[in-house]
C-alpha cells in the first residue's frame, strides 16, 4: 500500500461477523485502508463459539450458526479454499427429525425414531465457525485486515465532506449488522432511503451448550424439533467439529427464548432436562458441563430480498448482512459483504 494510501481516511466497518470480515477482505486486498471495529471480545458476530473444557479436552462449541452451505459459485470456491486448507469441512446432508409439544420432557416421551429431513450438504469447521471469519480477516499469505474488538461505534454522521464515525472520517462507512443496531446508527434520511428501520424484528435465540464425559445419546448429527415450546434445533457439537466430544448444542423456541432473554443462565435447567427424554425417552444424565448463549438478534423476520446490500451513495453510509437476500444464511452475509466491497471499489473508492 502507497504512503498516500496511507494517508487516506479509511473505510470503517462496523461488524466483524463474516459480512463484514468479508467487505473488509475485498477492500484489503485492493489496498483500501479499512478500520474494523467490533463491540464484541473478538470477530465472529453470530458464528462465534464458546470454549468448553470436555472429556477430549478443551473445544470451541458453535454457539449462532449451526452450519452453512454453498450454491453460488463465489461462496462456493471460498468454501473449496476452506476445505483444501483443512478449516471447514463436510458435516451431513441429513438431520434427523423429532416431534416434540406434549410428552416431549417426561420419560417415555418422543425421542429420535428415524425421522430425517434431506437436503443440502452442511459444513461445519473443526475449529468452530468463528475460525472461519478469522481466516478472512488474517489469512496466509495476504494482508491482514486491522481489527478493533470491544469497541461501540455510538454515531455515524453524514457530511458535506463525506461521513464522520464517532467524529473522525471516513472514505465510506458499512454496517455490517442487523438492521435495529444500523437504525440505531444510521442518521434518518439514510435509513430512510436504505428502508432499514428498527421495527424489522428479529427472532430471540438462547443456544444451551452441555458436556458429558461420554456421549449418552443414539447417533445424530443434527435434529429439527417439531411442534415444541421449548426447542427448535439440537445439534452433536463433536460430531459438528468431526472430533466426538460429548457436547450437545441446543437451540430454544422463540417465545421460550424472549421471556428468558433477561436470565439466559435461567434457560439451561429445563433444556437440559428435556434432552434425554426427547432423545432417548429416559431421564437426562447429570452433564459435567453447561451454560446458556442469549442471542438477542438470531435471524431477521424480514428480508431485503431484491438487492444484496444496501448503499446511499450521496452519503457513502452502507449497510451488508444476512437479511440482505433472499433468505438468512452464512453464505448470504458473506455475498452482501463480498458484492458490497466491490461496489465500493468501483464507484466511490474507484481512483
């Protein structure tokens, strides 16, 4: 990168969920001068993952995203990358399905019986997902995106002389997050023009991740559970990873997960005492480990389904995600971050 690139004000990115880690790739890689910022501990967003301490020892647990899959062509040779590189691999192509509603947390009650829904291949990443959006932001060979974690972005502004973050310019400004934290940010007339508001709700997740010193439960890799309060999706967090620690990952409804949003920690005892039953119509062996992962904005309930991103271009304020698509999913955010990045570097930041 040139001294006078140097000089030049940066691209902020705010997000460093995969959405963004990949707007900032793009933008990296063209010798843009990017400054990523994220309010959380370290890069992931909504594929971050927790460690736990398992009988196999210590494994980062997928906590947001349970998977993801490729079609597109682009996602897809980022994803052979992965592959060829030993970070993702293939998971299944098959999940098991469970009834759940009445009986589902007594003894006796439904539990796996060979039910399964087929469809495309699932990926999962031996690292965690979060080591994914890692790769993106610092991977061999390129130059490193600079990212700034445990940071609030409290204002973007829009000026004659181009847009202002917390004060300081800025060449372009991306949100890569949900659209309520953009409203939150975005100055009125722009999240007027973008159509993003607030009030595009999202639904709550509580993921309840367990450990056990041995596994307990019939082969699965995944289950949708059907027709229950209480949980959604389960998933065999070491069948996931492809290691077998004893680490099941459990998502909850969305009704259950809005009253419980306040006390996460509160949301683990009913879950974890309706896994055996719905697994195996027996009791729940006491597990050696167990926490709760509050996920205030899991999954938009309304897509920006005709454009992959959203760019003002009178302001130069931006926003990319999964709600930018036709439907909410991994690859989805990483195309609305890839296309916008490139947009950026052909019209504003062209020259």
């Amino acid at each position: 990168m040139s001294s006078a690139a140097d000089r030049r004000a940066p691209v902020v990115v705010v997000g460093a969920g995969i959405a963004g880690a990949a707007c900032a790739r793009v933008l990296v890689d063209a010798g843009v001068p990017v400054r990523l910022v994220d309010r959380g501990r370290r890069p992931g967003g909504r594929m971050s993952g927790r460690r736990v301490e398992t009988s196999v020892g210590v494994r980062v647990a997928d906590l947001g995203a349970s998977y993801f899959t490729a079609s597109g062509d682009g996602f897809s040779a980022q994803v052979a990358d992965w592959e060829a590189r030993g970070l993702a691999h293939r998971w299944t192509d098959t999940f098991a399905v469970v009834r759940g509603g009445r009986g589902a947390g007594e003894p006796g009650g439904p539990r796996l019986d060979g039910a399964t829904s087929s469809g495309p291949w699932r990926w999962g990443a031996p690292g965690g997902l979060r080591s994914l959006v890692d790769d993106l932001l610092s991977p061999p060979g390129r130059a490193p995106v600079p990212v700034r974690t445990s940071t609030d972005v409290e204002s973007v502004e829009a000026g004659p002389d181009g847009p202002r973050v917390d004060g300081q310019p800025a060449a372009a400004v991306v949100l890569a997050v949900p659209d309520p934290q953009a409203a939150d940010l975005l100055p009125r007339m722009v999240a007027t023009r973008l159509d993003v508001s607030a009030r595009w709700n999202y639904r709550p997740c509580i993921a309840v991740y367990a450990a056990w010193p041995q596994r307990w439960w019939p082969h699965f890799d995944g289950a949708f559970v059907n027709d229950d309060d209480l949980l959604v999706f389960l998933a065999d967090d070491g069948a996931r990873r492809g290691d077998g620690a004893p680490v099941l990952v459990a998502h909850t409804a969305p009704d259950f997960s809005a009253e419980h949003l306040d006390d996460p920690a509160a949301a683990v005892a009913p879950v974890v005492a309706a896994l055996g039953p719905l697994l195996t119509g027996r009791p729940t062996p006491a597990p050696s480990w167990n926490r709760a992962h509050r996920w205030s904005l899991a999954q938009p309930l309304k897509q920006h389904a005709e454009e992959p991103f959203g760019l003002d271009e009178a302001t130069g304020i931006a926003v990319c995600g999964d709600a930018w698509g036709p439907t909410s999913k991994v690859e989805t955010a990483w195309a609305s971050g890839t296309a916008l990045g490139a947009e950026l570097l052909r019209g504003r930041l062209a020259g």
